[in-house]
C-alpha cells in the first residue's frame, strides 16, 4: 500500500507518546501521501504528585507532538490529574462507547479507512484494557466498517507480556520519515529515557524490524481484518 490520498488512518492510544512509539512512521506516510490522520489518546499519564505546571507541560507536549506530525484533529479523553489513573479500571463499555461515537475522533465521527490499536501483547494493563475495547468497537457488524485493522507494538511493553509475543505480519517501510517520527516523539520531554523511549531506541528497533523482511528501516504491524 502506498497510496494513501484516500485513506483516513485512526490511531487509539492508551498513553500519549504510544501514538508515536508504535505508529509514527505510519502516521507520517499517511500525511505524505495526502491522507488524513486522527488520534484518539486515553490517559495523559498524570502523576499524583505532579504540579500544575507540570499537567500543562504535558498537555502541550501533545499538542506540537500532534502539530509535528500534521494530524488533522486529536482527543484527549482523560485530561485531567484526577481522572487520569487506572485506565484498566474504567468499564470497557464506557470505553467501546467513546470510540465508537462520544470522542470528537470517533468511528462514527470520522469514518476511518485505517485504524490502529494497541496490540494485546502488553505487560502494561492499560495496553491491554484498550484493545479488549477496540477490538469490541471494530466489530464486523458496526458502522462504519473500517477496511483495515491494525494493531502496533509499545516496544517497551511488547517484550513482556502474560499473552505471548507480539509477532508482526505487515511491515512498512519508513526510511524516508523516521527523522519526523523522532523528531515527533522528542516534544514528549518529560517521557524521554533509555530503554525504549529515547532517539537510538526508536532507531534501533526500526532497523531491528527491518531486517526480519531484509529491509532497512521498518515499522511493525498485525493485520486483524484487511479489505481490498
């Protein structure tokens, strides 16, 4: 796939920066082709120790990460440091019902050709509460029915988990964006660190991903439904 002038791509993304970790090259191909692209965020990630100010920083740091990368509109749904924690804990009903239709960015909404979830192969619950939801949301019986159904791996997360090993069957290039997608992700300040968020990191599991299809720089996916 290659020509992305007509898709819609959605991604849903249990933190803010997973948009980016798993599905920035995605995102940045998307725009390039001439397509448009959404981001649906669940949680900010709020510390309950964290100042006012530091709840802004992060708020903003969504913000010129998503003006990186072009997006045409993004939803924060827990923006808020009293409502920002145990994600695993909010009824997946509440969930499916925010994805399907209640979020400025839903299926509803904006009628997605691409949507992007996070895969269930997570040590992170958050990761894994949101897929249930996506999953449920992006039933062959809703409307309207999205072609493509991808889920993308937190690095950090997927190398770990209780349900297996996330094993990848799409791969996509991303040589000619990888400079945008770090460049994205480094807005995230306050979540840059070693070990999976970090400039080599981003990298280094690009030309790890590439080299299983003999390429150089790639992004990895799971296919869940592809219509032609």
């Amino acid at each position: 796939m290659n020509d992305f002038s007509n898709e819609k791509l959605l991604v849903i993304a249990p933190h803010s920066d997973d948009e980016i970790l798993g599905c920035g090259g995605l995102i940045s191909k998307v725009k390039k082709g001439g397509g448009k692209v959404y981001v649906l965020i669940f949680n900010l990630g709020f510390e309950k120790d964290d100042t006012k100010e530091s709840q802004e920083k992060r708020k903003n740091e969504v913000k010129e990460a998503m003006n990186t990368l072009k997006v045409d509109d993004y939803h924060l749904v827990h923006d808020k440091p009293d409502n920002n924690r145990d994600l695993d804990m909010e009824p997946l009903h509440s969930l499916i019902e925010i994805i399907e239709s209640t979020s400025s960015v839903s299926l509803e909404k904006i009628a997605p050709t691409i949507v992007a979830i996070p895969t269930i192969f997570s040590h992170h619950q958050d990761h894994v509460h949101v897929h249930h939801a996506c999953i449920a949301a992006l039933r062959p019986i809703s409307t309207p029915v999205s072609n493509i159904v991808l889920s993308y791996e937190a690095p950090e997360h997927s190398r770990w988990s209780s349900s297996g090993v996330f094993e990848p069957n799409l791969f996509i290039e991303i040589d000619d964006v990888i400079k945008n997608k770090i460049m994205a992700f480094n807005k995230y300040q306050s979540q840059i660190r070693p070990g999976g968020r970090d400039d080599n990191s981003i990298r280094n599991q690009a030309k790890y991903r590439g080299q299983e299809v003999g390429k150089n720089l790639c992004e990895a996916f799971y296919v869940h439904r592809f219509i032609l």
